[in-house]
C-alpha cells in the first residue's frame, strides 16, 4: 500500500528531523523519492498556516472593525442616556413646580371663594340697610313735603296783588320786589329770592345728612323739619315787615313826585311798543287791594306742585339759575319767549318743561284778564278825573 509506505517514510523522516544525533547512516539511507515529498509537505503546511494566519487576521481586523462600530453606538446611546436623564431630571423640576402652583392656586381660590361668601353677605347686608334708608328718605321727603304743604302763603302774593303780570308764578317761585317799588327796608335785607334757595339748598344737604344717622334719622328728621318750619315762618314774618314799611315809605310820598311821573309814562311807552309782554304800571300801594284780583287757588296748588318737582329734579346750582330766570320774569326785565327758552335749557325732564310753559301761559292769560278788569274799573272810577284818567287810557291802548 503506497500510502502505508508513505507514511512510515514521513514519520522516519520526521523522526530522523527530530533526533539530535542524527545517525549518517539513515540520512545516506533516504531515497530522493522521501526527499521530494517531505519538501512538498513543507510547502503545503506553510502554505496552510499562512491561510490560517490570513484568515485569523482577516477574522481579527472584521471582529476589530465590529467591536469599534459598537462601542461607538454604545458611546451615542450613553450620550443620549444622558441627554435622556438630564431632560427627565428637567421634567420632574417643572413637575414639581407645576404642583407647587397648583396648589397655591388651589389655596388662592379657597380664598377667594370665602371672599366672595364674604362679599355676598356684605351685599345683602347693604342691600337691606340701602332699603331702610330708602324708606327713610321717603319719609323724611314725605314730612318735607307735608310742611311745605301746609305751611301758609309767602309774602309775593302781596306783591302779585299789587299788579304782576306773573302772580300764579309769583305766589310759589322766589322773586323780588318790582323795579317800581324803592328798596327803603334795613340795608341788611337779604333778597327774597336768595333766601329761598338758600332754604331749599339747606333743607336737601339737611336731608342728606340725616340720612347718614340710621340710628336717630327719625328723631332728626322730624326736629329739623321743625326748626325749617320755625326758620321760614320767621323770614317770611320778616318779609311781611318789609313790606308794611314799604308801603308806609309810599304812603308818605307824595303821587305827583316827579319820578313816579317818569316810571308811569316809562310804562305807558313800554306796553304800547311791546303788547307781548304784560308791564306793570307803579301805583301806590294803597290801591293794591282793590284793583288787583287774587290768583286762582287751583293754579296756585299746581304751581306749588311743580316747583317742588322741579326742584327735586334740578341740582343748587340749576335750580339757582332756574328762580333766577323766573325772577327776571317777574320783574318784566325778560319776555315770554325768552323765559321760555331759558327754561327749556334748564329744565331737562321734557314733562316738567311743558308742565311750566303752560303754567306761565295760563298766568299770563289770568293775569291779563285780571289785569283788564282791575284797569277799567279804575278808568269807570275815575272817569272825571282829568290827568289820572288820560294816563290809565294810554296804559290800557
């Protein structure tokens, strides 16, 4: 069997190789054959270990190669590891901050729900004590206006039965003495017309003011009426002294005095120019209570009405304005239209503004035709009387 054979020379020869003496006679004894084949088997076992060497370095730089690109995977997923921690960490903190303001919100509408129970309660609370001292202001108005009701007549309705054109008005609104008449009374003498919106200015602040007082507001209410009462029924006591000595001063004057003359034909010239307007011709006050007639009662009541609606409607300084322009028409330095339109800009409440206009025409209409009657029959008394009786004709053309 040759590769028996070859086999058994293989190992000699390996054998021979290995051995330190080698004996001459078995290397003289190999065959050129053994030779050639033991060359070959170096080469192919070189060969083999420079594949397996190949191969191992091969294998060696792939597995090198793998191992780099994992760690640096390994490497990116460590960072965003990081990353990841570092948000989670960031997440938490707002978390935590988020809960600390949901509490402190959930704590601040606590508050704010025992607030508005607070509030509410306070609300019924001034809602009920608005209530009562809305009952007492109506009271307290209710008493005003039964005073004022009851108390007598102002001294200007002496004055509207001395010949003005306007006396319904006169009767109820402030005014002051005609043109006509010399103001010989105490020089301290404070003008009608003031004195009454002062009162009425006095009396709203007053009333104000106790309204403050929801413990004595009934008690005050009623002493401050009386004293209101007291303090009018003095003032007009005093305006009823003035008057008494005005017509004492006219009574002692002589009629032919040369500035009656001249206020007379003043007035004669005024009421031809200006039918309009109803001018008052100045005359003695000891002829006051026969040719001027009285003003109707029904009037008067309504005129009295609407002057304390007007003036509950209108502030202190309006309603200073609006006596103003009623006083200015009393006096004859206005006309109708003109008072009309200064109404019309003060007044305000449409109701109340035709309310007045068609008082003032109704005044001027019974005010004329008491007027007509007192003059003719002044001119039927004095139809002999020569001068006196051509100047009441003129007055009356």
């Amino acid at each position: 069997m040759p590769s028996n054979d070859r086999q058994h020379h293989r190992d000699a020869d390996l054998s021979t190789l290995d051995s330190p003496h080698p004996a001459s006679g078995t290397i003289s004894h190999a065959s050129p054959q053994m030779l050639a084949d033991g060359a070959d088997c170096d080469a192919q076992l070189r060969t083999g270990l420079d594949l397996i060497q190949a191969a191992y370095h091969s294998r060696t730089a792939a597995l090198e190669a793998e191992v780099a690109h994992y760690r640096q995977v390994a490497a990116a997923q460590r960072a965003r590891i990081q990353h990841l921690e570092a948000e989670s960490t960031q997440l938490h903190a707002t978390v935590a901050d988020l809960d600390a303001q949901l509490s402190s919100a959930h704590a601040q509408a606590k508050v704010l729900r025992q607030a508005k129970h607070a509030l509410a309660d306070k609300y019924a609370a001034l809602k009920q004590t608005a209530a009562q001292l809305d009952a007492f202001r109506r009271n307290i108005l209710h008493t005003i206006e039964t005073a004022n009701s009851t108390a007598p007549p102002s001294v200007v309705d002496d004055l509207s039965r001395a010949g003005d054109n306007t006396s319904v008005l006169a009767s109820v609104l402030p005014v002051v003495a005609p043109a006509a008449v010399p103001e010989l009374a105490k020089p301290a003498a404070v003008t009608r017309d003031t004195t009454v919106i002062k009162t009425a200015a006095t009396r709203r602040h007053s009333s104000a003011g106790r309204l403050a007082d929801r413990d004595e507001v009934g008690t005050a209410a009623r002493d401050r009426a009386d004293r209101e009462r007291e303090r009018d029924r003095v003032d007009r006591e005093r305006e009823r002294e003035r008057e008494r000595e005005r017509d004492r001063e006219l009574r002692d004057r002589p009629a032919t005095s040369g500035g009656t003359a001249a206020r007379r034909a003043k007035d004669v010239t005024t009421a031809s120019r200006k039918p309009d307007r109803e001018t008052t011709i100045s005359r003695p006050s000891t002829s006051h209570a026969s040719h001027a007639a009285a003003p109707n009662s029904s009037t008067t009541a309504d005129a009295q009405s609407l002057y304390r609606k007007i003036r509950d409607a209108l502030s202190p300084e309006d309603f200073a304005q609006f006596a103003s322009t009623i006083n200015a028409f009393n006096s004859n330095k206005i006309g109708v239209d003109e008072t009309i339109q200064r109404v019309d800009q003060i007044v305000a409440d449409r109701q109340l503004f035709v309310q007045m206009r068609a008082l003032i025409y109704r005044a001027l209409a019974e005010s004329s035709q008491a007027r007509s009657t007192s003059q003719f029959s002044t001119a039927t008394a004095a139809g002999g009387g020569g001068g006196g009786g051509s100047t009441v004709q003129a007055g009356v053309a």
